[in-house]
C-alpha cells in the first residue's frame, strides 16, 4: 500500500494518496525479452517511434487498465519525471517496500570503507540477483486495503562482505554486469539481451530491426 511507501521518504517524494491505497509495483525479468519485447517489436514496428522497452512496458499496461474498466488505475513508469525533475516514484524505494526485491544501501554496511564518495544503493532480487528491472507503478486510488500485510524482501546479501562487493560493483564496475550476479540466480539475460542493453538507445532500433524513419 502507499502508506509503506511514504514511510521511508521525505514528504517532498511522497505519493499523492491516501495510506492504505492498493499500489503494485511492476518488475521485468529476463524472459521479458523473448515473451513480451520481441513480439511487440513484430506487430508493431511502424508504429514505435521512442525507446522500444518503454512501449512495450505502456502497451501492456494499458492491456492490464483496460481489464478493470470500473476502476480508476493510475500508471506511474520509472522514467517519467515531475516538472520539479524529480522522479514521480522512486522505483528501488517502491520495490523494497512492497517486498519484491531488496534494497541495499551505504546505511546496510557497518564498516564503510568508501569515506567522502557518493555511493548509489542498488536492488537484488531473490531469484534473478540483478537480472530485472522496475518498470512501473499501478496504482488503485478507489480501493483501501487498511489490513494489508507488508511482506518483508528477502535479504539475499546478507554478510558485510557481499554487500561491499555488491556496492562496489555496482558504483564502480556497473558496466560489466558482475554486480547482477552477486548470488545465484536462476535466470539471466540471454547474450542476444545483454547486446541489447548494452547498446546505446539510438542504435538499438537498428538491433531490432527497425528503421531509422521509426527512430
């Protein structure tokens, strides 16, 4: 529920709703690619002129509004910006929350060995370590959910020394992807997806096979 969120964050980045608001929050995993992304791309490749993952991420969430058409369902995505250019929701915040996938930060290091340099906290997911990504958040305004259990993420780094692996590498290796695979995952992205992401937007339509006019 909102309310969880709202908790941890400075009344600046708080969520414009009642506590118990229903939220969820939306993940990608790595076969997101092959079962969602690719067969958008084929049906819909004229009509894609921004970031593809983005589309297909809108695409399917309006498919999911359409199924509660009683409702009011609000769509926040993760890369949409307030006026302010502060992100709508903080998505990493917003998953650790709403148990979907740890968040660990400078604060979950006893010894930090990093003195006077910024340090960005990044999430770890149970099942697929850093292989997942935070799309977006759906938000119900007309449902309260007051007794709603807050489940706890599942604390998968839990020694001191992973969780300096883990900030280092994400901070200062990020590039090469090892942070992702800070415990044993049970799925990754296939090399065809890594390619993907790790290409810069702009020539990744041409890695789909889409045209520069679609660019």
């Amino acid at each position: 529920e909102v309310g969880w969120y709202n908790a941890v964050l400075q009344p600046a980045f708080h969520l414009p709703y009642p506590d118990d608001t229903l939220a969820f929050v939306v993940l990608s995993t790595p076969s997101m690619f092959d079962k969602a992304l690719k067969p958008f791309v084929k049906k819909e490749r004229l009509k894609i002129i921004r970031d593809p993952v983005d589309q297909c991420v809108s695409h399917h969430l309006a498919r999911v509004k359409e199924k509660f058409p009683d409702q009011r369902v609000d769509v926040m995505f993760d890369y949409e910006m307030l006026p302010s250019r502060k992100p709508k929701f903080l998505a990493q915040t917003a998953a650790h929350v709403a148990g979907a996938a740890y968040y660990y930060q400078r604060k979950d290091v006893k010894l930090d060995p990093w003195g006077k340099k910024r340090i960005f906290g990044v999430c770890i997911h149970p099942k697929y370590g850093g292989w997942f990504a935070i799309r977006a958040l759906l938000i119900f305004p007309d449902i309260q959910v007051p007794l709603l259990e807050q489940p706890t993420p599942v604390d998968c780094v839990s020694t001191e020394e992973k969780r300096i692996e883990l900030l280092e590498q994400f901070n200062f290796h990020w590039q090469d992807g090892h942070y992702r695979d800070i415990i044993e995952v049970k799925e990754r992205y296939s090399e065809e997806q890594k390619a993907y992401f790790a290409t810069p937007p702009a020539e990744r339509f041409r890695l789909l096979g889409l045209s520069q006019e679609a660019q």
